[in-house]
C-alpha cells in the first residue's frame, strides 16, 4: 500500500491532536477503507471535501453516521 502525494501532504499539513493514537487510528481506517492499492487524501477523512461537504470528518461522527454514509 502507498500515499499519494496529496494524502501525504495532508498527513503533514494536519494538526493531529490526538498525537500518534489518531494517527495510527487514520492510517489504519485510510487502508482499510481505500477501494484501490494506493491511499488518498479522500481516503484519510482529515477534512471535508468537496465529495462529502455536509458529512465532516469521519472522527467527528458518531458510528451510527459513519456506518450510514460509508455503507
């Protein structure tokens, strides 16, 4: 599996409050989630995009928001 350059680019350009837990938990939910070999900015969920503009971030939702918009 590799990051796009855009993907790594978010992955430098965010804050990361919760420090290596939360990017451990991104990286780990950027794989799985990714429908090819390679990881992009989409697939990390670190900001809205214009795919997904009322949705947010995936960490901000609840498992229930999350299950209904990725399913």
């Amino acid at each position: 599996m590799e990051f796009t350059p855009q993907a790594l680019e978010a992955l430098k350009e965010h804050a990361w409050p919760g420090n290596v837990r939360e990017l451990d938990h991104v990286i780990e939910r950027a794989v799985l989630m990714s429908s090819s070999n390679s990881v992009t900015a989409f697939d990390l969920a670190l900001q809205s995009t214009p795919d997904w503009p009322s949705f947010g971030r995936l960490e901000e939702m609840s498992l229930e928001e999350a299950e209904r918009l990725l399913i």
